[in-house]
C-alpha cells in the first residue's frame, strides 16, 4: 500500500511543540487519510505496528487522538484548533506553576560578577527585565533601534514612577515621562561607531552593556553585572555625561576636550576601525 506523504512543515511544527517523530507522523496521516485503524496507519506510515500503538496510545492520553470503541478500534484525529488551544492552556498552567516556584526560591546575594551574554534576542529580554524591576532611577544611552525596541517597558517604568533618563540619538522618542538628552557626538556616532550600542544602569544596583550588530543579528560584546560598585560606577558616569550634555552649550567648556570623541584615545580609533566588520576579537 502507498504511504501518504505528509507535510515535512506541519510536522517539523509538532516536534518542535514535543510530539516526536512518530507521534507527528501519525496526526498527520490521520488528518489526511481521515479515521483508521492502528493496522492501516502502520502501513501508511511504513512504521511496526507495535510502535504504532504505543505511539497512539500516548496520542490518546494527550487528546490528540480520539479512539472509537470496538474490535478493530479506529482512530481520529482531534481538530488542530482544539489540539493547539488545549497545549497552550496546558503550557500556561505550567508555566504559572513553574513562575511561583521559582520566585519561591531564594535569591543568591550579587556574587560581583561580569556575565557576558551571546545573543541579541537575551540581551533585549535582559534589559526588559531589569526595567521591570525598576524601583527608583534607570539611566540609559541608547541608540535608534535598541531605543524603538525598548520603548514601550521605558514608558512603562516612568509610568510607575520611576526616574528614566538617557541619552538618544537623533530625534526624541514619544515617551511620556522619559527624560532624553540628545547626543552631542551623535553624527560621529552614527558614522564610526560598530554596531547599536544599549547601556542600561537600574537602581545603581546592576548593569547591561551591549554592542549589537546592525539590526540587532548578532552580539558584538554584551557584558551583565549586579555588582553594587560596578554599578554605582557606571550610574555616576552615566548621569555626568546626561547632565554635560544638557548644559547651555553656547558656554565654553574648558574640560569638554577630556569627553571620548573630543579627545579620541587610541582605544577609540581601534575599536571604530573595526566598523567595517561583522564581528569584534
């Protein structure tokens, strides 16, 4: 008998949601062929019958599979919509579970650390979760596209009261409550710096320093720590370059040579030659 060939897509979707292959295969075939029995699945499966059974038997357990009483017993399979929306309700459950359980444990005290982060997509979620935990003050410098993606969790931290302030570049973002300071070096920035850069100070308590590749593909360096020092260290330079860059600028500044572009040491021409690459040693 001719095997049904099922779709390689909607069983790759299944296994990646934990059916395994046997299990995608079955669902499939029987969304195709419409009711059978375990004996005419093994054929068109080209699968052992014993594996078969064991296979929809765990089908059946999850109601994926409905079974009809009687000697042979036939198999259906339950409409996707209903397969879908009954693991996302078991999903949820799950996961509320695990969430109370987890907050359960005890937080280990900051081990002073510097963590590097590998992948961009962690170091957004990182830095939306730091913002969630705001209390009192989050200092920013933030370039276009770490900005756009954040901007919703800064206009909801200022939303509770707390103070969020930073550095932009370009024109200011529409959020209520946020207080943004435009970069002075901003064109310079925009033409020599490798990458879009977020760094993100919370509470003088932990920090985030990320250079991601354009478009956020890749990570560059990404650099984490909830070391109280490091973080009040990084929140006072933070807040002096905010206040600088807010002055009256028509007055003269006798140290604004010592600001990084002005000055431009040799670490800045190494990294800023770097620009034209992909990734950074």
């Amino acid at each position: 008998m001719q095997t049904l060939q099922t779709s390689d897509d909607a069983e790759a979707g299944l296994k990646a949601l934990g059916f395994t292959d046997l299990e995608a295969r079955l669902y499939c075939t029987l969304l195709q062929a419409g009711p059978s029995t375990g004996y005419r699945l093994a054929k068109l499966c080209g699968k052992a019958p014993p594996n078969v059974y064991q296979a929809l038997g765990q089908l059946t357990q999850k109601g994926v599979v409905l079974v009809e009483e009687g000697e042979p017993s036939a198999y259906r399979a339950t409409a996707p919509g209903e397969v879908l929306s009954a693991m996302e309700a078991s999903f949820e459950m799950a996961r509320t579970a695990a969430d109370a359980g987890l907050k359960a444990l005890a937080r280990p005290a900051d081990d002073d650390r510097i963590y590097q982060i590998a992948e961009a997509g962690q170091v957004i979620a990182r830095a939306r979760a730091m913002l969630a935990s705001a209390r009192e003050i989050v200092l920013f410098d933030l370039f276009p596209v770490p900005l756009d993606t954040l901007r919703e969790d800064l206009a909801t931290c200022a939303a509770r009261g707390v103070t969020v302030a930073g550095l932009v570049y370009g024109e200011s973002a529409d959020l209520a409550g946020v207080t943004q300071r435009r970069a002075t070096a901003e064109g310079r920035v925009a033409t020599d710096w490798p990458g879009q850069q977020l760094t993100l100070v919370v509470d003088g308590q932990e920090h985030l320093v990320a250079l991601m590749a354009e478009g956020l593909r890749g990570v560059h360096r990404a650099l984490w720590s909830d070391s109280a020092y490091l973080s009040c260290l990084q929140h006072s330079g933070l807040s002096a370059e905010i206040r600088l860059t807010a002055r009256d600028q028509s007055v003269p500044d006798p140290l604004g040579n010592l600001s990084l572009f002005a000055s431009a040491p040799g670490g800045l021409a190494a990294m800023t030659r770097r620009s034209g690459t992909e990734t950074m040693p």
